[in-house]
C-alpha cells in the first residue's frame, strides 16, 4: 500500500482530470464563438436554426460540465469518469451539429479514446445516496421546465399557428428540455423563443444539478458497535500513554479503521470528501503501519483526500513513510508536574489570581466522575449546560464533546464553588495513559471574579501527585511558534505582517488568546502536526478541519456535550 499510495503513474489522475478540463474550456470557447458562414449555411441545409442554437448551447453546458468533473476525476471517482465519457461522447456529435466543427470534434474524439483507455484508474466507490439525490434533483428540476413550458404554451392558445392538440404541447415542451424544437408553431417569433429559453434553462439545470449530487461525497456515518469501542478502550488502557489525544477516539462522531491484526487503529471522520484522521494511531507501534494502510485503502476505493489533524512526532513520522507530506500545525502546552510552582517573577500574574480567588473564598473540589453521586453528578451537568456559552459545541481533534457518561468513569473533573458553596466552575479531563491527564471541557460562570480559570487549572495540577498524575496536558495553540518568534528581537517583516494576520483572525478564532492562556503557566510546549497528500490538497483540508472544529458549519446538529437523563438547575 505503501508503494502504491508514492507512486505517480506517466498519466496521473491529476494530469487526466487537468486534459479533461481543457477540453471542456474548449467546448465552450468553441460555443462562444461563431462558426464560419459558409459551414452554417451548409448545415442549415439539413437542420433548422433553433437546432443549431440548441447544440451551441448543449455544447456550452458539456463544457461547463466537463470542467466541473476535474475535482471528482482527481479523486478517482468512478461516476466522475462515467459522466465524462458521455459528455466526451455527445461533444463529438454537438461540434457537428452547431456548425461542422470537425477539428473540434476530433479532439472530443482523442479526449473520449483517452478516457476508455485509462477507465481502471478510476473506481472510487461512490455513496449510494448522491444516486437518488441526483435523480430525485433532475426529475425536480426537469419536471419544473416542463410544466412551466406546457403552461406558457397554453397561455398562447390562441397566438399558436394551426390547431396543435395537447399531445403535440406535451411534446413541444418536452422536446424543448433537451433544447429540440417541437411541433408547434407561434405567431410571434419571441413566444416561441420564450418557451425555448425556459424548458432548455430548466433541462440544463436538471443535468447540471444531477451531475453535481451524484459526485458530491457524503459523510460517512460512523458505524460504532460496543465491541469496537471495548477493543479501543482496551488499547487505550495498554497504549493510551502514548498520546494525550487517544482518549478523544472515543468521540461518536469518529469511525475507526483497524488494522488486520487488531492491534492499531486510526479514527477519522470524513467531512466535505476528506477524511480527516486526528492524533496519532491508537495501539502498538509495530502494528500503525497496517492500521495507517487499511485507513489510506478506504480513502482511495472511496475517493476521500486523507489528512491528519494534531498527529505528534511519532504519528507524523508514520503517516510521511506511507507518503503523506508534514507541516507543524501548532504546539500541544504540556505541564510537568513534579516541576510546577507558583513561586517566581514568570509566574506573578497566575499566583496573584489563584490567591485573590482563594480570598474570596472560592475552593475547589477535584474528584473523578466515577465517584461522584448521581444527585450531584447531575448538577453539574445542568450547571455546565448554564455555563455554555453559545449553541455550538467546539471540537474534534482535543474534544470528547460530552460529560456525565457512565463510560467516562476515569474522567476527572475539577468543580469550583464560591463562598456560599454554588457551582460557579467545571472543568473536565480525559485520561492520558496511567499518568497523566488532558483538558476536554472548560465551563465557568462569566459573572464569577477573574481567576476561575486559573484557580481551576492550578488546583487540578497541584493534585496531581496524590492521583499519580505526573503530566498534564492543556490546550493547542496553532502556529504557536509565530505569536512566540514575533515578540523576539529582530523578528523579519514577513514574521511581522503573518503575525498581524494571524491577530486579526483571532478575533474569529481565539488564536492568539488560546496561546496566551496556556502559556502563563510557563509549559513544556509539544510540536503538533498536519498530514496531507499534496500543497494542493490544502484548501479543502482546510475548510474540512475548520468544519469538524465547528468553526465552519457543517449542515449538522452539534453533538450533544451533556448526557442524557434528569438534571436538577443548580444556581449559579
């Protein structure tokens, strides 16, 4: 899989979907432009004129088509290549009939002999819902252009030449779908043209939103049994100190894909056609490979582009052999916590807000989930749902996306309560390894006194060697290293103008913010990466993470943070 998934054939896929959009540029130009008058003239001979503007059109719409297709033929999408081979086919035919365009039609010709001798690079498995979606589109949209015309031509009844029966309607507007002139005649040229430009503009559509559904790539829903995530929870248990984001694995909305012997896999979720796996593989080391095999099989039979989101070192290294490109994405803030103190000058700011905090009488309580009662397990839940801020659940790749599951037992929560005892504070971290722990879910009352945060977190780490915790890992900070690099003496104009960038896009993102608050606490800052095919692959990988972060959206209802069941609203 490895040499197969490196390897680049004389004719990529990419170079065949790049000819295939020329031809179709070609189309179009060719449509555009007039013919020569004395081809006309001879075709007019044997077609009528509306039937040659008709194939102009029809060739203008192929073309259009033909460079749509170049994104679906990149990813081997099987339809793609079905689509183009019909569009190859009929352009031949549409070059003559618009105006004897031999040359033209020639190179639709090589185009279409190109596409049948290359058809086994293309067998991407396509989703079985696009198919009736593209159907149910084009009987939409055909249905639509077909009453419309019928209803203009009886609006007309008494402008039409002759005395043509219903029938003969019915066949005029049908014909004029696939932009043919029917039988029936008009008076006035411009109510013939009327009905013309309507049911051909609705046919049009009809094929136009048929071939874009039926190459649209759907999520996969991932398909969870209680085997699966027992088999995870079991790696997990034996491995899961290799990475502080295995624990997120057990998102619901990530599948997994297993490597043949069990022992590896890779969780991923495919959102807008790129399936994006996040850390690194779950389980032994030796067995990654496989695990990281079977994940890039399952992305080329579906025509999904593979990427991974916050892998570290180890992960990265895997993912580059089985031909995957790196970039560092960020840095992972990890505290020591043998090595951690208040005391200091660095640490002014976070130790006056633990002890204002602590003057005004605020404490915390540090407990694992599996110990709290039900009774007061649930007010904390309906408190974290009070504390929420906003409707949409953030997270994919550092984010379990729920609290108060039975599962979750060995989860620890950190809950903070002012001086008259009520919740005002919840913070909640999944387990990494035997040793160690990793922030999820951060919820405070915005009318509680600065420093909740920070009396939380510091209390959390302070804990951590009665409960055997020696690591903890806080939050990700993408592109850390610019925001650090540019408050350095004599940092460069290009360090300088992507620093301000980056500030302006924290104000949607909370990048810079994100960095800051993790880096008072002075930690040991862990590289993080991004995986990916090619530089060109970049833009959708990107919107897809933004996507599964829900800094985009998705179409799709956020997942659900709070567990289900009776809750009791706590006063905060």
């Amino acid at each position: 899989m490895t040499a197969a998934w490196k390897s680049r054939p004389p004719l990529s896929r990419a170079a065949i979907a790049r000819l295939v959009q020329l031809a179709g540029l070609l189309d179009v130009v060719t449509a555009v432009f007039p013919e020569q008058r004395a081809r006309m003239a001879r075709l007019e001979e044997f077609m009528p004129v509306a039937g040659i503007l008709s194939a102009h059109a029809a060739t203008a719409a192929a073309g259009v088509l033909l460079v749509y297709l170049g994104n679906g033929l990149r990813r081997g999408k099987r339809r793609a290549w079905q689509l183009a081979v019909a569009l190859a086919g009929a352009a031949v035919l549409l070059h003559v009939l618009k105006g004897l365009d031999f040359d033209a039609a020639a190179v639709s010709t090589a185009l279409l002999v190109m596409l049948v001798v290359v058809r086994r690079r293309f067998s991407a498995v396509p989703d079985p819902r696009s198919r009736w979606r593209a159907v149910t589109a084009f009987t939409g949209f055909a249905a639509t252009g077909f009453v419309l015309g019928l209803a203009e031509i009886a609006i007309r009844a008494d402008h039409l030449v002759g005395a043509p029966g219903v029938l003969q309607w019915v066949q005029h507007a049908a014909l004029g779908l696939i932009g043919v002139t029917g039988p029936v005649r008009f008076v006035r040229p411009w109510a013939a043209d009327t009905v013309s430009l309507t049911t051909g503009t609705f046919g049009l559509l009809a094929v136009i939103a048929a071939a874009v559904l039926l190459l649209q790539t759907a999520e996969r829903r991932p398909v969870r049994t209680e085997a699966d995530d027992d088999r995870l929870r079991d790696l997990l248990h034996r491995y899961g100190g290799n990475d502080s984001l295995g624990y997120f694995a057990l998102r619901a909305d990530k599948a997994l894909l297993w490597a043949p012997s069990g022992k590896a896999a890779v969780a991923y979720r495919v959102v807008r056609g790129v399936s994006l796996a996040s850390g690194d593989p779950i389980g032994v080391e030796a067995a990654w490979p496989e695990a990281i095999a079977a994940w890039l099989a399952d992305c080329t039979a579906h025509g999904w582009t593979p990427a991974v989101l916050g892998c570290g070192r180890t992960g990265g290294t895997a993912y580059r052999r089985h031909g995957l490109d790196v970039i560092e994405l960020g840095d992972e803030a990890v505290i020591e916590v043998g090595a951690f103190t208040l005391d200091g000058r660095p640490m002014r700011g976070v130790r006056q807000a633990v002890n204002r905090m602590r003057r005004a009488g605020y404490t915390c309580e540090v407990v694992r989930q599996r110990e709290l009662p039900p009774d007061e397990l649930a007010a904390v839940l309906s408190a974290a749902e009070v504390f929420r801020n906003g409707n949409v659940e953030r997270g994919f790749s550092m984010a379990l996306s729920r609290l108060g599951d039975p599962r979750d037992g060995d989860c620890l929560l950190v809950l903070a309560r002012d001086g008259g005892k009520h919740l005002r504070g919840v913070l909640q971290f999944v387990p990494w390894g035997a040793d160690g722990l990793s922030l999820d879910l951060m919820r405070g009352d915005r009318s509680a006194e600065n420093g909740l945060t920070e009396l939380m977190v510091v209390t959390a780490i302070e804990a951590g060697p009665a409960l055997g915790v020696r690591r903890v890992s806080l939050n990700f900070a993408v592109l850390r290293s610019v925001f650090a690099r540019a408050e350095e003496l004599g940092a460069g104009p290009v360090l300088r103008v992507w620093h301000r960038l980056l500030r302006l896009l924290s104000g949607l993102w909370q990048i810079e913010s994100l960095y800051r608050a993790n880096a008072k606490y002075l930690p040991t800052w862990q590289p993080r990466y991004l995986c990916f095919p090619t530089a060109r692959d970049l833009p959708r990988i990107a919107v897809a993470a933004l996507t599964a972060e829900a800094f985009l959206p998705s179409g799709r209802a956020a997942a659900p943070v709070v567990a289900t069941g009776p809750v009791t609203v706590v006063a905060a």
